[in-house]
C-alpha cells in the first residue's frame, strides 16, 4: 500500500524531459516518438488496478516553493494511474508534448486540478482515460482553470463530461468522442473542433477524421475538417515539430490538434461542365 501511494513531484522551476536513447550531447537531439518515455503505475507488471499506484504526479506549491508555468514535463506517457495520473494543488506546471492514456480516477483521471491550479497542456494527447464521477480527461475544481492548446482529447468517459471539466480554455484542440459532455458551458474555445459543436470563433464540429481512434492513433486522415484550421497567434510559441515529432507548421498554417498532418489530400477534377470558350466561370466545387 505504501508503494501505490508514492508519486513524483517537482521543485520550482524544475524541468523533465523525455525521449532520449543515451546517447544524445545534448537535449535537441532527442525525440519522444521514436524514444518513448512511459511511466507507469502498473506496479505488478499485470494490469490490475488494484496494484497500480494512485498517482504519477502530485505536485504541490506552498509558501516558499511555488509551481508556476517554469515548471515543465515535456515529451512522457503517464499511464496506468488509479486515482489521477497527475495532481496540481495550488500548482500550474507546462506539460508538453506529453500523452496522457488508460488512466482511471474519481474525478479526473488523467488529470485532477485544485486549490488554484491553472496549468497550460500544449500539444498534448489524453485518450483512453475513465473516471468514475466526472472529467474523464481532465477535472478542475471551482478555483482552477486548465488551458489545453494544440491538445487532443478523445475517446475518455464519465457518468458526467467525458472531456474537460471545469473551467478552461482550450484553443486548436480537438475534444470529440468522449462519453456524455464534452465540455462545459463555461469555457473559452476557439478554432478547436469539439463534438456537437460549440460556440466560439472559428470553431468546428465537423468528424476529425482520426486514423484510427479505437487503435490509439489519433493522426488525422486526409481530408480532415481540423487540417490547416488552427490559429498560430494561439500558441504559446512558434513550434518545430508536433507530438509524433514531425514538422508542426506548413506554410506558415497549423493544424487542430496535437498531430500536424503531413499530406492534406488531393482533388482531381477529371470532368467539368465548364466550356473552354466562356470567358466568365460560375461553376464551384464545395470539398468539405
């Protein structure tokens, strides 16, 4: 019992990286899709929630150590937790690049926020994830605030917002597929694509499109409604790669969601009513 119970924290200011295979100089070098970075909580190596650790990380500000937005984890897999993969009291760190999956809690199962946490998940993916009351992915209490920006979240349940719960704000993200209520009324949304739709600007509720959701890959297909959607001006920098560590921006174009996909589809006209000899064209194709 006392092994379940333990959990990383951070210090102020403190920073872990993922994704790298030893033999790096220096941090650049390294990639977290090819070396991936799993924490676990299933002590027991058997899949059995009883003898998974309750959390990954608990991460706590008091008076003199205060976990603010310096605080990073970029490029892990946090996994397998019972109670919460990750819990902010009082503390608001970056995840980056991060994946959240098959993680089972009360309230949050991927993520629980309390106690004036406002931690910022960008180009991070939480799927796979079941609490038991509400916010599947990601809680927040009346005084917490998550933002999610470049973040896919998808396929994660509840009796109550399968999605986010709480107060948010979530930009270029895709948060479709999960169980009951995405997200809730209160929260600042834009050029995302959220099932059912949502009010907001330039927001989608258009099928994303993934590759394969029930097999985990949450790249998007062809033809997508979230290709080339995404607002630059939205994210918290101007970003190199995406979560499968490939090119993030196309001419200058981001895509929703925290995968940037690589070929958008191409239409082939082969036969048009047009006539070569009209001077004015009125004729369109609408391709949604």
């Amino acid at each position: 019992e006392d092994e379940r119970q333990q959990a990383l924290s951070l210090k102020p200011g403190q920073m872990i990286y993922g994704g790298f295979n030893g033999t790096e100089i220096m941090r650049q070098q390294r990639n977290y899709a090819t070396n991936p970075t799993i924490i676990s909580g299933d002590l027991s190596n058997s899949g059995v929630e009883q003898s998974r650790s309750y959390n990954l990380f608990k991460l706590e500000s008091d008076d003199e150590n205060i976990i603010n937005r310096a605080t990073f984890v970029d490029g892990l897999i946090l996994e397998q937790a019972a109670q919460s993969a990750m819990v902010n009291k009082d503390a608001s760190p970056t995840v980056y690049n991060t994946i959240f999956r098959y993680n089972n809690g009360e309230n949050g199962a991927a993520v629980r926020n309390e106690d004036g946490s406002s931690p910022l998940f960008y180009q991070a993916l939480m799927h796979h994830n079941n609490a038991s009351v509400s916010g599947g992915a990601v809680w927040s209490d009346a005084t917490s605030s998550a933002t999610l920006i470049n973040a896919t979240v998808g396929l994660n349940q509840a009796p109550t917002t399968g999605g986010v719960h709480g107060a948010a704000t979530v930009y270029n993200s895709i948060v479709y597929g999960n169980t009951n209520q995405q997200l809730p009324d209160a929260v600042d949304v834009r050029n995302s694509c959220v099932e059912g739709g949502f009010a907001g600007a330039s927001n989608t509720a258009f099928n994303p499109l993934w590759v394969d959701a029930e097999a985990a890959n949450f790249r998007l297909s062809e033809f997508s409604s979230c290709i080339d959607m995404g607002n630059v001006t939205l994210m918290p920098e101007m970003p190199t790669y995406d979560l499968d560590f490939k090119g993030r921006l196309m001419a200058l174009r981001v895509d929703i969601g925290a995968y940037e996909a690589q070929t958008k589809g191409t239409v082939l006209v082969t036969e048009t009513s047009i006539s070569d000899e009209l001077s004015l064209y009125n004729d369109y194709i609408l391709v949604r």
